[in-house]
C-alpha cells in the first residue's frame, strides 16, 4: 500500500510540472512597456522560432541544388539539409586561395596551401537544433555485438563543434533549413584557420566587420564556401633581427579562403594494411578488437580508388589490362608559365606505366582544363587535383594529398610547385653533372635542359601523391662500378627508384661518356613494384583481413630482387638509407665524386660568369660546391657506429639488424682522415677567395666540425659500445677511440686547419664526459672517453713541438683538459 501512494505522489508530481510547463509555454510573453490607449498592457505574440518553408526561402532566394541545396537570400546563407544526409560522414577542408601580403614564411603562406581538415558530420539535436560533429577515427572496435565495442564507444563520444537553430522544415523534400551566414564567417578551426596554421602563419583575432561571404557552390558530391576573411597580425615568437627586419610588424591580414564540404563515400574502398617493406604513406587507430590480449596500432596505406569498370571486372580478374572507371587526373594551374606545361604534365604522365603492373592501363594523366570539357572545373574545387603554380622564391616542391580516414582512400592532392624550384634544379645539377653534361656549364641553362629537371621533380612529387614515401636506400642496390657503364645504365638507370633523392649520377666519370638521359632519375624497378602491391586489386580476397597472408607471401617472393629493397627515410644509423647518395659503396663513390668536383672548382670562375655581372654566382656555385663535398663526408661518416636494418616478417630468415662491419667502419674513417682531416687544399682557390670575400679557415672548419659531430656523438658512441657486446665482428669502442685520435694526431707540425681540427676534437671530447652528456658514468664509453683524453693529454705533455706555436697549441690543451678535470671534481 505504501509503495502505491508513493508511485502515485511521483506520477503527480512530474503531471503537475509538466502541467505548469505547458501553460508556460502557451501563456503569451509579456511586453516592457507597450500599453493600449487606455494605458492597460498589450500582451505580446508569440515569436515562433521555426517557421514555413516559404517564409524563410522565399522568392527572392537564389538556389543552388546538390548534395545540399544552397540557398541565398539577400545577404544570407541557408543551407538544406536532407535527411538522408543526417549522421553521413563529410571531409572538410580549408585551404588559401589568395594569400595575404606579408604573410609568406619559407613554404608557407602561398595561394593553394591547406589551412585545416576534419571529418564531420550533420545530426539532429534537441529543441529543434542541428548538430555538426567532428568525428574521430583514433580508437576503434570493428565488432559491433562485442562488450569492447560498447566501451570504445563510450569513451569516444563526438565533439559538437556548432550548434544551429532550425528555421524551417521542407516537408516535401524531407529536409531542414538552416542560417550558415554566421558560421561561415567565423573564426571556427573548421572554416578557417586551425590552430597550428595559425602558429605558423601568425594570424591573430578576426575582424568581422573586415569579412564576409563571397559565394558557396554546391555539386552533386560537394560544397564549396568561398570566404574573405581579415585577421590581426600577430608577432609569436617572432624575433626581429636589428639592422635586416623590421623593428615593428603590424596591421592586419586579408586572405580568401575556400572550404570544401566532400561527401566521404557510403561503400567504402577496401583498405590495405601498410608493409614497412614498401614504403607508403598511412592513416591509422587504434584497433581493441584485433589484439585479444591487448590493443593494436592499424595502419592503412594511402592510395587512389582504382577499380574496373563494372563491364571489365571478368576482364580483369582474367589479368586483362582495363581502363579504371575513375582515373587520376591532374590539372595544371592556368597560372604556369606556358613553357614548362609539357614537362608538368608529362611528369604525371610517366606514370601510367607503372599502373599497368597493377592491371589499369591510362589510369593516370594530366589535363589543362577548358571550358568546353570541364566547365565546373575550379582550382578550389575539391573534385579536382591539381598542380597549382606558386610566385614563390622558395626552392621547393610538394606533393600533399588528402584522404578518406576510415580508409586510407585518397580523396584529392594540390601539388605545390614553387617558382624558385628551378634554381634547385639548376644548382643540383651543376655540381652533380655538369662534369659529364657540357649544357649545365653555366649558370643560365636551356629551355630544354630545364624542362627535363622539371619533368623529374613533377613525377617525385606525383609519386607521394599516389601514397609513396621516400626510399632512400633504394640507389644502395646498384653496384658504384655499374653507375659508369652507359649500357648498363640505359637498361636499369641511377636509381630503381625516383622515389630516391638520389638526384643526379655523380659518379660517372667525363671519360665514360654518359649521356645524359642516364644521369638523371627515372621511375623505376622499385616505383612499377610499389604501385603493383598497392594498386593491385585480388577480388578473391574481399577483405583487408583475407589479403594478409597473401600479401606477405607476394613481398617475401618479390624481394628476393634486391632492387625492389625499401628504405626508410628515418633511421639514422643505416648507411644504405641516405639522402643524396648514389652506390652500393660510399667510400668509393664519394671518391669519384670528389674528382668530378674538383674538375668544377678548376672551371668555377669561367663556368659562372656572365657579361656584365659582379661574382654572385661565382659565390653562390662555390657554396653549392662545398655543400656537395659536406654531404659525401655526411654519406660516409654514416658507416661509423652504423647499423643495417632490414625489416622481415616471421616467414624471413635472416637478422633484421646487422652491425656494419669492422672493416667498412675502418675504410670510412680512412676516407675522412685523407680527404677532411688532411687538409682538402684542393677546395682552397685564392682566385675564389679574392672575388668572393670567403674565408678558407672557417670553410675547412666547418667541414670538419660537422664531420666530428657525428663520429663523435653521443648516440654513435652508445651504439658501437652496444654493438660490441652483440656481436664479435663489431668495431670495439675503445680500438676505434684510438684510431680516431691518431688520425687527427698524425702530424709533428699540425698547420693551422689540423690545429683547429685538434682542438674541436678534444672540444668534443670534453663535451662528452660533461655532466649535460647522454652518456653516464655508469657506462664504459665514459670510462673510454675520460681515458682517451687522459692518453692524450700525456702524449701532448711529452711533446714540445717542432715551433712555437706548435708548442703553445699542445699547452692549450693540455690545459683545456686539465681545467676541466679540475672542474668536474
């Protein structure tokens, strides 16, 4: 009974609030102050919120039908939302299509570059709102009857970034109306600048009354918003430097930006999991279902949705070469100097042949766009890739793409090709093959040869645009002697791989005769390998989960070509991986090359002059020319403490980490003894040095410095001292310690480059038994260090030297080490 009259008291209870809240919501609102003639208060109507269709998209509305339709009514923006588009996924990206004066840093800041992304989403709210949510794809759980599933879900719930009133419902199209003017020109990450964008381009608060709406486009597939926006300038972290910058920056900045609403297809592409065996670019989360006993990290490489057309699939799965129903097209920025358009395009087009190892032939190709063919094509709409010219004097070029999270599908790319890339070309090419192409013997070079630098770097930037990475290790498979046979080469290139920065053959020789074709890249062994594994489709096997094992099977059978090999970009101990490097072996290659360079600085003068012009270009060629010499020093000084990695599966036989041996790290320190700790004099021209106003001490200098930092680290140290306990082949830390010292020590009357190389050596040494060092005294590479300076310092001590200034040099650090002995006590 008590229980009874208890429900009952709750039932009235919430009858009797939602009894008063009814009446509320019924009752008229009351006015402040309008009264009747009488004086008595007029009551106020009720403002309806939602109102009819027509009331809101009127006759004066200006409509644009697609995947929403975009209403414009006056000065405002209504967008309709179907229902059927409720909870569909969205990418959503925002990108400068006028960059602001003054806003330029480095590779930043130009036409074209992407200022945000996110994936979102439109869903119904309560108390007639919509919401749009970004969505996350970090955590997932695929199985969606299991507990983890519940749990990830819980503990992922999607941010709601924006909220908006609905102003109408179209009953007739099963849609929602909503106002998008305020959105749109907002400060929102989503429709202009995320927050690290921001940081990097200083853009401070935006000025509303200084923006405002240009136009919003709406496509079967997508939405395009056009927008001018103004923000504050902001400082940062900015630095002026007295006397070069400005002492002040203010004002504002006004950029236009478009934003692109893409629909994220509703039948998924199958995805495919990465192989750190070729390299691709990925997207990925963390998968709770995988991994019973713990998480795993998914990573799905980025790739284009290739796929027959419906009426070719029995063709292709017979092995038939078919065209794919969408192929990849780029379109050049009518703003390219006509001129280089061929060689742009032909960039892209080199690569349809790789796809027919995949099974698609013209899958890809580049287009100028004309109004007859494309007339809704824009630069900003985000259907269409692009290769977008940029009046910048950076030295550079990229190839960013966009895609699909859930997936790796990539939805669309901008290559940015900047205007001073041509003065790379032309320096890279100078220093790396002018001694075996008479065209690059000067500073200025031909229409044609250009166009051949141009049509390599549009096919690397093209390349990361399918998905690939860099392979820096693939020019480590061709055997140095191979890079000086013409034959040879026209066969199988520099390089397996354009995917390289192998650059240019700076190996080959004047007497060998290369022709030039053969000193450049070329797609390769290694990219027609590369584009086969990730294009390829097996309809037998219909989900990423079935593909595993065969994949595996096929990268294990394949790489038994060393030329198909791939290696990262990011270990900093395997000496087969590095950038600018040509050969299988970098002592003798970087031999070779040092011959060719100085065949440049002998010619230098003559090569880089031009009528009526002061010595810049001497200058700046003979800084390419110590550039080129830093970097074989860097190739070699890489085998020191070096360690190969080479990445297998259970199925492989084989270690994936090899100590490199003992007597390559000893033919490495002999290549750096004979031509960095040895004076290089051949680099020293005074015929240079008077035109240029160079300094030969601080040139040889920093050769040398950036040589002893390496060898001299911290972590080569650690990692031959660790080496050694592994594996008996291993160079020892304390024989190599030595080795290093007598080296630098090998002369009774060090001139004034050994002195200096003498004193950064002990310089280093003293770095590394400080207490700020990575290495502790717990270790035996403190204990080797300390005793290597104290040797020395006994070796110096019994030393008077053959002159005065020999003698006072050995005084120096005899006292340099003791003072810090003294110190550290």
């Amino acid at each position: 009974m008590t229980k009874t009259i208890y429900s009952f008291l709750i039932c009235l209870l919430f009858s009797t609030a939602n009894f008063h809240a009814q009446v509320k919501d019924t009752l008229p609102a009351k006015k402040d102050s309008a009264t009747t003639k009488a004086g008595a208060k007029t009551p106020a109507k009720k403002v309806e919120k939602i109102k009819p269709y027509k009331e809101i998209i009127t006759s004066k509305a200006v409509t644009d039908a697609g995947v929403f339709d975009i209403h414009k009514v006056e000065d405002k923006y209504y967008l309709e939302i179907p229902d059927k588009m409720l909870k569909k996924e969205f990418l959503l990206v925002s990108r400068l299509t006028k960059a602001a004066a003054g806003m330029r840093s480095g590779t930043t800041g130009y036409a074209g570059d992407q200022i945000s992304q996110n994936v979102i989403s439109f869903e119904k709210g309560p108390e007639d709102k919509i919401f749009l949510k970004t969505i996350s794809f970090v955590d997932y759980a695929k199985d969606s009857t299991s507990q983890m599933y519940n749990s990830v879900t819980r503990n992922n719930v999607q941010s709601i970034e924006q909220a908006f009133e609905v102003k109408a419902y179209n009953k007739e199209k099963k849609s929602t109306v909503i106002e998008v003017t305020p959105f749109f020109n907002s400060d929102s990450d989503l429709i202009s600048f995320a927050a690290y964008a921001k940081k990097s381009f200083k853009v401070g608060a935006l000025q509303k009354d200084k923006s405002y709406v240009n136009f919003v486009k709406s496509f079967p597939t997508n939405l395009e918003i056009n927008t001018t926006k103004t923000f504050a300038r902001t400082l940062g972290d900015y630095k002026p430097i007295p006397g070069r910058d400005k002492p002040e920056i203010s004002g504002n900045y006004t950029v236009e930006i478009n934003t692109s609403l893409v629909l994220l297809p509703d039948n998924k592409m199958q995805a495919r999991y990465s192989d750190e065996r070729v390299g691709y670019f990925t997207v990925g989360y963390t998968d709770f279902d995988n991994d019973p006993q713990g998480v795993e990290r998914v990573r799905l490489i980025k790739r284009w949705r290739l796929e027959p057309k419906p009426q070719d699939l029995e063709k292709y799965k017979r092995g038939e070469l078919v065209e794919p129903a969408k192929p990849i097209v780029f379109y050049i920025d009518p703003a390219t100097p006509k001129k280089w358009v061929p060689a742009l395009m032909q960039g892209v087009n080199d690569w349809a042949k790789a796809f027919e190892k995949a099974g698609f032939k013209n899958a890809i190709y580049a287009k100028i766009p004309n109004a007859k063919d494309d007339p809704e094509w824009s630069l900003e709409d985000a259907r269409f890739s692009a290769i977008v010219y940029k009046p910048s004097d950076v030295p550079n070029a990229s190839g960013p793409s966009i895609s699909d999270p859930r997936t790796g599908e990539i939805m669309e790319s901008h290559i940015n090709w900047y205007h001073n890339v041509m003065l790379l070309l032309r320096n890279w090419y100078f220093v790396q093959a002018s001694p075996n192409d008479p065209r690059a013997r000067k500073v200025e070079f031909d229409d044609a040869l250009m166009s051949e630098l141009i049509r390599f770097v549009s096919s690397h930037e093209v390349g990361h645009t399918l998905g690939l990475r860099h392979n820096y290790g693939s020019s480590s498979t061709v055997p140095v002697e191979k890079l000086r046979d013409n034959n040879w080469l026209t066969k199988n290139g520099h390089t397996p791989s354009i995917m390289d920065y192998a650059r240019f053959n700076y190996v080959a020789q004047p007497e060998d005769k290369i022709s030039p074709e053969n000193l450049m890249p070329r797609i390769g062994d290694y990219d027609n390998w590369a584009i086969e594994w990730g294009y390829k489709r097996f309809y037998n096997l219909p989900s990423v989960d079935l593909e595993k094992s065969f994949l595996n099977k096929w990268v294990i059978s394949n790489l038994k070509n060393e030329r198909l090999w791939f290696g990262t970009e990011s270990n900093p101990f395997d000496p087969r991986s590095q950038s600018e490097q040509v050969g299988d072996d970098a002592m003798i290659a970087s031999t070779y090359g040092v011959k060719n360079l100085k065949m440049i600085i002998n010619n230098l003068d003559k090569w880089t002059e031009q009528p009526n012009k002061n010595y810049d270009n001497l200058d700046m060629m003979y800084d390419q020319v110590v550039g080129q010499y830093r970097r074989y020093l860097g190739h070699v000084s890489k085998y020191i403490g070096g360690e190969m990695e080479t990445p297998k599966t259970v199925e492989q036989k084989g270690p994936v980490y090899e100590v490199v041996s003992e007597s390559d790290q000893k033919r490495a320190l002999k290549f750096l003894e004979q031509n960095v700790f040895e004076t290089p004099t051949w680099l020293l021209q005074n015929s240079i040095f008077d035109k240029t106003g160079k300094t030969p001490v601080s040139i040889v200098e920093s050769l040398q410095n950036s040589v002893l930092d390496r060898i001299l680290s911290s972590a080569v140290l650690n990692k031959m001292y660790n080496a050694q306990q592994l594996n008996s082949k291993a160079y020892p830390l304390v024989n190599y310690m030595g080795d290093v010292q007598q080296s630098i020590f090998n002369s009774e009357t060090p001139d004034l480059y050994q002195r200096n190389l003498q004193r950064n050596y002990v310089s280093n040494l003293l770095k590394l038994v400080s207490k700020t060092t990575s290495i502790t005294d717990n270790s035996d590479v403190s204990s080797i260090v300390r005793g290597n300076l104290m040797d020395l310092m006994a070796r110096l001590k019994s030393k008077s030297g053959n002159d005065t200034i020999t003698k006072y040099h050995y005084q120096d650090l005899v006292y340099r080490i003791e003072s810090t002995f003294n110190n550290d006590k």
